[in-house]
C-alpha cells in the first residue's frame, strides 16, 4: 500500500489505484460534503474564471432577493408566521429578525430623508389672547381669533371655569394664547408657524428672563428646553432632526420591553415561549410596524391626516391582534383579552412616557 494520501493494491496481478481522500484545506480534516463539518470552509476554492464568478455573483442576488420576497410577504400578509419559523427551526428561508429589523428601520428613515418628509413639525400660532376684564374677581374674558369658530356648548363650558369666550380681534396689552398644532409626515417647509414678530419677541424676552431665574436653581437644564421651544416658534420642522436620532434609540429598549410585556401575559406558557421567543416575535412586530408607517407617510402626501391616522391605528392594532393569535395559538377570546391587558399596560407605563421624554430631549436639542 502506498502512502497515507494515494497508492494501489495489488489484486490478482492487477494494480488498482484510488485518489487521494479529499480533506479540508483549512483545517485537514475529511471532507464527506460541500462544507467541511468542523470548521464550515466551503469545499470548493474561489479560485475561477470572470464568467463563472459572474454566474455566482447573479445567483447570489436572486437567492437573496427570494429571500426578501418570502419574508415581506410573510411578514405583511401572514402576521406572526416569522416569529413561528423561528421558534420551530424553519430559517432558512428568511431573513433574521435582528438584521431584518435593522434593514427595514435603515429603509423607513432613508426614505423619509430622500422624500424630505418629517416625522413631526409643531406650527406654533395664536389662537386668542386672554385678560383680566374689571376686577379680581371678575371672570377671564378670552378673546379668540374670528376666524376661529366657536360653539356654544363650548362657551357654557368655559364659563363653568369662569372664562369668558369671546370672538374679537386681539387688545393691545393682553396676553396671546398660543398654541401648537402637531403635523405628521408632512414635506420639510409645508408647516409654517403663523407668529407675529411681537410674539416670536416676546418668547426671546420670556425665555431669556426664566433663564436667568433658573440659573442657580437644580432646573438650570431645562434652558435647553426654552431654547428648543423658541427654535420650534421660528421653525416647525426644527424637531425633526433630533426626533431621527431619539426614535431609533428609544427603539432599541421599547421592543425588548415589549417582549417582557407579552412574557408576563404568557407565563403560564414559559415552558413552551423562552424570552428570545417573545423578543422575535417583538422584532419582526415592530419591523412590520416600520413598514406600515412607510405606507401611512405615503397616504399622508394624498388623504386627511384624521383618515390616515385612523387606518394606521388600525392596521397596527391589527396586525399585532392576529399576529399573537398565530403565535400563540390560544383561542380568540383569550387572545383578545391579552392583546387588549398588553396593549394598556405598554402604552400607559412604557410608551406613553417614553414618548414624552423622546419628545422632551428632541426639543431640548432643537
């Protein structure tokens, strides 16, 4: 017998020759496959002509972009069923959870970028001014632009408060009410603050004198916030920047709470739902989310924003309702009352403020 890699046998007065046992070129050990079983180098060397690795290079993309379509459409049109391909091993199919939520929120901000549209713009106005008419204990009087409509369920209501609703043009010496009306995924420069240059000073000489108040006192950081509210006055879409890097900051502890929200619902089911169960599930929810808000941002250019924040709403609570009812596999009734306990407890105790401080911090960086 020849040597460790190749020889022949003698059988019969015949050589018989066999070729040398194929082992891996990474790490020697035998190859019985395409990979090699102990490190994973791939049988085949790189080494290869231009046509042939074009061919690759073309099969790759097609293999991956097959792999994008069999997840959108699962995703979107089979809510939950990525979630289940994970937890019963089927991922090959489908792109990850973590890389597909990175990729799809990656998509939604460039796209918003490219389109020049806003998450949010505050158009700061004045809708009214309000005075001390008389003495003390007289009522407010506040005076609301003409142009504002008032019913007069609302004047009997003020009144119980002992505010006077009037409609009139603004007195010299009285105190406007200002207000701000919130926009979302509007174009950047479609919002404009409708301030008089009286009130935009006002604002400067009101934030400056609080300012000076605060110095030596623990609030002293909030000037930040006055600040951003008077960038906000003479710029609607002065929040938005900051809002682009909070979201996604805030984003990455709202979904695996979201997670330990669904796992307190489902602990009697510990045995069966690990948290990386939940956190999947969580993943592709807000991935799906992602996608959603992308088609809100494009009817937003074309329908009511009253329309289109309702549908979005909607489509989200939805989703998320037969999502967990795939998933989980409890009847409808149950998963209804958990879809419904879950949602109040995140949105309350997690969302809400979270909200607020993303909000808050974006201001204050305004």
């Amino acid at each position: 017998m020849g040597g460790a890699h190749g020889g022949s046998v003698e059988n019969g007065g015949a050589d018989v020759s066999f070729a040398a046992a194929p082992v891996c070129a990474n790490c020697s050990a035998p190859l019985s496959g395409s990979f090699c079983a102990q490190c994973g180098q791939a049988r085949d060397g790189h080494r290869r002509s231009v046509a042939l690795l074009l061919r690759d290079i073309f099969k790759d993309i097609v293999n991956f972009d097959s792999r994008i379509m069999r997840t959108g459409h699962a995703l979107l049109i089979r809510p939950g069923e990525l979630a289940c391909a994970f937890r019963e091993g089927r991922t090959r199919p489908f792109v990850p959870p973590v890389r597909l939520y990175l990729f799809v929120s990656l998509i939604f901000f460039l796209t918003l970028s490219f389109a020049n549209i806003a998450i949010m713009q505050i158009a700061v106005q004045v809708n009214g001014q309000a005075h001390l008419s008389g003495g003390a204990k007289q009522p407010f009087t506040l005076k609301v632009n003409p142009t504002t409509k008032i019913d007069p369920q609302t004047v009997a209501r003020a009144k119980q408060f002992g505010i006077d609703l009037q409609s009139g043009k603004p007195d010299p010496g009285a105190v406007p009410i200002i207000s701000g009306d919130v926009r979302f995924f509007a174009p950047i420069g479609s919002v404009q603050s409708q301030l008089p240059p009286e009130t935009l000073k006002m604002i400067s000489d009101l934030r400056t004198r609080v300012s000076k108040e605060l110095v030596k006192t623990p609030f002293a950081g909030s000037d930040r916030v006055l600040q951003g509210v008077e960038h906000i006055a003479k710029d609607p879409a002065a929040i938005n920047g900051p809002l682009t890097v909070w979201v996604p900051r805030m984003l990455f502890l709202l979904v695996p709470l979201f997670a330990a929200v669904l796992m307190a619902f489902y602990v009697r089911a510990r045995k069966q739902f690990f948290y990386i169960d939940h956190l999947v599930f969580s993943l592709n929810y807000f991935s799906a989310t992602f996608v959603i808000l992308l088609v809100t941002a494009a009817a937003a250019q074309l329908f009511p924003g009253m329309v289109v924040a309702g549908a979005t709403l909607f489509a989200l609570g939805a989703h998320l309702l037969f999502a967990m009812k795939r998933f989980f596999g409890q009847n409808w009734a149950r998963t209804a009352l958990k879809f419904t306990g879950a949602m109040a407890v995140y949105l309350i105790f997690i969302l809400g403020p979270a909200i607020v401080a993303v909000i808050v911090m974006s201001i204050s960086e305004a």
